[in-house]
C-alpha cells in the first residue's frame, strides 16, 4: 500500500511542461466544505465499578454518549492531463475536516449512606468532546471534459486514505448530590480514547464533476461537487499515554474501555469546493 500511495504522490508532482508535450495540462486548487454521513451511540456504564468500589452507591445508565459527524473545510489540489481533447487522467489529493459534535452521556446516581440517612438520587450529566484528524485521500482517476470556453467535466477512480483516527475526552466528577450542604465527590474520570484503524484495506473510490468558466486566457474558475466511500475501517479504542490516574480511576479506564469495544464503520462523505485552474 505504501508503494502505491508513494506513485501517487509522485505523479501528482509530475512536471507540467513534460506532460504537456503531449497534450494538455491542467492544475488546480481548491477549497470547500465537507459533508460527512456518519454517526455513532456508545454505552458508558460505570455502574458495574462504582457499585463495589463505594459502597452505596449504584449509577444506572439514562442516555448513551452519542457522536454525530458535522462537515468543515476541505482543501485540496490536483493534475490533469488531457492526451486527447476530451479524455484524460487526474491526479488530485484532497484535506477533509472532519468534526464530530457530542451529545452528552447522563447517568443516574442514587447514594444510600445509612438506614436513618435520606436517600440521595440525582441524574448526572457526564460532558465529553471529540476530535477526528483530518482525512486526506490520495486519487487516481479517468476524466473528460466539453469543449468551448465554458466547460464541463467529470471524473471518477481510485482513492486511497493515509491514515484516520479520532480521540474522545470525556470527565465525570459527581460533584452534584449534596449531604447536608456539603459536595459528595463520588469519582472523577480523565480519559482520551484513540482510534486508530489496522490491518484493512485503505482504498475506496471517488466520483463527481462539475465546470469551468474562462478568466484569462489561461486561467479559469472551477466549481466540483465529489463523493468519497471507503472500505469498512475498525477502530480500536486505548487510554490516553502519560496520564496518570489513580486506582479506582484505572480501574473505571478499563471499564470504559471495555464497555466501547471496537467501532466498525464506512467513512464516506460528499464535498464540494471552488478554485481556480491553469491550463498549460
């Protein structure tokens, strides 16, 4: 895979004024927004630990920890070249970022001190936020083109993805309940998880098309609309390196970490940018 990401790059880097011996050469910029179709529900139960580490205590699970993909700017440029007036290749290479908005877990904590005591029970809101690195595909693809000064154009081929990964931080300190005006911190919980996806394929594919409206002679203003899909990608979830937690917080990581397992899904989403092109 790392042989075919490396002749991509090289060819994206090829000398314009050597291709265009042979035909024309376009290179453009481009700059748009993305649209990701992704969505995710992950389960946190710290119930199972709380429950024999404070005794009691019980916290029961009300809403799921829920991400949902929002699209950002996306940046990328690319190479064509026509050996024939209407057909050619393309080499391009896009940069998608990626957000995610989280909706936040809540928990529902009862505190059972002593038969005397009054009972203790409280929903508990645990915040988290997430950050997804920027997807950049790498593209190999067969494109045509009208002719005349206004033009349009479409293409479609092969992607290739780097790399993906997305990290979560989410703290819970249940700082809410209060006995006799005083705070009761149950536990508190600091972690990152890391997603990172191994051993599957990286290649997906790409299509889309749009036009071209003259400037300069040589100059034009390209607008594109593109799909990407993926293969399947698994992701697997660890701690955050270097921090340091205390017992009964170790012990809620694992928890977590079990609780999350792997997370299997099909990054695609949909683009569309605006640049500019310069034809040799």
């Amino acid at each position: 895979m790392s042989a075919m990401r490396n002749w991509i790059v090289a060819l994206c880097l090829a000398s314009p004024p050597g291709l265009a011996a042979a035909g024309d050469v376009e290179i453009a910029a481009r700059a748009g927004q993305a649209f990701p179709f992704y969505q995710q529900s992950f389960r946190f139960d710290p119930g199972p630990l709380l429950l024999p580490a404070l005794p009691g205590v019980s916290v029961d699970p009300v809403q799921d920890l829920r991400i949902d993909a929002r699209g950002g700017l996306t940046v990328g440029g690319g190479l064509a070249w026509y050996p024939r007036d209407h057909f050619g290749v393309e080499w391009r290479v896009d940069s998608v970022d990626l957000k995610a908005r989280a909706q936040e877990a809540v928990v529902h904590v009862r505190v059972d001190l002593a038969p005397l005591l009054p009972l203790i029970a409280t929903d508990l809101s645990i915040p988290s936020t997430v950050q997804v690195d920027r997807p950049k595909p790498l593209s190999l693809n067969l494109r045509a083109r009208t002719r005349g000064s206004f033009r349009a154009h479409a293409s479609a081929g092969l992607s290739y993805l780097p790399s993906l990964g997305a990290s979560i931080r989410s703290a819970l300190q249940t700082t809410g309940p209060t006995f006799f005006g005083f705070p009761l911190q149950l536990a508190r919980l600091a972690v990152r998880a890391e997603a990172r996806p191994e051993g599957e394929s990286r290649f997906g594919f790409n299509a889309g098309g749009g036009f071209q409206w003259p400037m300069l002679r040589r100059l034009s203003m390209e607008v594109d609309g593109r799909y990407f899909r993926f293969a399947r990608q698994t992701l697997n979830w660890t701690g955050e390196p270097g921090l340091t937690l205390s017992p009964t917080e170790q012990l809620l990581l694992q928890q977590t970490l079990a609780s999350l397992g792997p997370v299997r899904f099909t990054p695609t989403f949909f683009q569309v940018t605006g640049g500019l092109s310069l034809r040799f």
